[in-house]
C-alpha cells in the first residue's frame, strides 16, 4: 500500500492521474460445465484468447457456449493449424470461428450492454483454473435490463456476495425477476443438470428473504454470486437500470 499510496503521489505531482488497477482471478475450473463472466478488461478485445492461456494445448477441445437469447453458440479451442488460424474451431473441430469476445455484453444476443456477459465453459479436459488478469473497472457502470427474453450477465466489477450487494435494492421493480444460476454434477462428472430458478419477492406472507421460487409460494434464500460467475435473467416487468459503482 505504500508503494501504491507513493506511486499515485508522484503521478498527481507530475500532473498525471490514472485509476488503471490490475485485478486477479483465480477460478476453479473442474472438469465438466461451468457459467463464468469475465470481471475485468482484459487485454484489448477481452477476446478468449487474451483470457486463457492455450500455448501449451491445456484448453484444446474445451468449448465456450456464448448465449444467443434462444439457444448456444459453441466454439472449441483448437491448435490445429490445417483448420483455423484463430485459434477457434466449432465444436466438431472441422471449421474455423472467430474469437469469442467475452467482456461487456451489448454487441451480441443475449447480453446486456453496461454488464459483463455471461457465458458457460464445457471442460472437456481435467480440472483446470481459469485466471482472470486485467483493468478493474472503476467508477459507474450501468446497464438496462430489458422486458422479455433471456439475458446472459455477471458483475461488471470484481464483487462476491449476496445479489443485492451485486448493485441491486429492490424497491418493488424488481419483483418476478428470476435470477437463473447453472446447476452442473460437479465433482460427479460435471453434466448439465439445469438451472436453479429465484426470483425476487416483497410478499412477505410468503418470504422474509426476498426472494421466493418462480412459482412465488415457498421461500428461498439470496442468491450468492461468486468471482467470475455468470447467470440468468428474466424480466416479466418494465426494464429496469442496474448500477454498480466503484470508486477506491
């Protein structure tokens, strides 16, 4: 910290004022399918190829499965130089994609511009971690929450913890929103099981948590969201602004 606290008073001194703050993830990647988000800008593009580390194959055949708002884009890492040049291939390796861009959603379907894209990650390799490197993202980040459909999101700044501590205070616009977490068989296997469904609830002749199952009859608890996680969300009701704010 001192190093840190000398380092910003001789750039202040020189006139010169910079937040770039390195953040580091490491997450466990067991074998199977996992849901993550990419909590930092990494490198230029957040390209995958900027997030993981390929250079010795331990990603090869491992697919990323981007959320297209009806279903799953599924691209493969593969080194195999006779099909692709971008280091991606589909999932039966005979075709070349292009780097799947994981940072902020927006660009695609089925993601939100403002938050961080959700995405899943089929290992079909062993346990591995994946490490996230980059520039935490200070300041305000907002992002809308559309009515309808299914969005693929995660915390656009590195936060853990209860979901409303994630930047959300439900102050009645947010009632019926389900929050849809991936469920996987891990460590037995890592299969797909499905998605474990909350949404949020002011009824309190049901719940004194604030959130309920997505029949709105039995109580649950608050979702906890984890480093790098990915989710759901579906939004029955009006859009709604969702803010999260650092400033250190």
């Amino acid at each position: 910290m001192a190093a840190l606290a000398a380092g910003v008073a001789t750039s202040m001194a020189q006139n010169v004022y910079s937040l770039n703050i390195v953040g580091y993830a490491n997450v466990q990647c067991d074998h199977g399918f996992h849901a993550y988000s990419n909590p930092f800008q990494v490198g230029v593009s957040n390209g995958a190829n900027e997030i993981f580390d390929n250079s010795a194959g331990a990603w090869n055949d491992v697919q990323i499965q981007e959320w297209t708002g009806a279903g799953y884009n599924v691209t493969a890492f593969s080194q195999d130089t006779t099909v692709t040049t971008t280091g991606f291939a589909n999932s039966a390796g005979s075709l070349q994609k292009p780097v799947p861009i994981l940072g902020m959603g927006g660009a695609d379907a089925g993601s939100i511009a403002g938050a961080a894209k959700g995405w899943l990650l089929n290992n079909v390799n062993a346990s591995n971690n994946v490490v996230f490197v980059g520039t935490v993202r200070t300041g305000t980040n907002s992002a809308t929450i559309p009515n309808g459909g299914i969005q693929a999101v995660g915390s656009a700044i590195p936060y853990a913890g209860p979901i409303t501590s994630l930047g959300f205070t439900n102050t009645g616009q947010l009632n019926d929103i389900q929050i849809l977490e991936f469920v996987s068989a891990t460590p037995t296997g890592g299969a797909a099981v499905g998605y474990n469904v909350t949404v949020w609830s002011q009824d309190t002749t049901v719940t004194t948590t604030g959130f309920a199952n997505s029949a709105g009859s039995l109580q649950k608890p608050e979702p906890q969201i984890r480093i790098g996680e990915g989710w759901l969300m579906h939004n029955p009701n009006s859009p709604v602004n969702w803010t999260q704010i650092l400033n250190p």
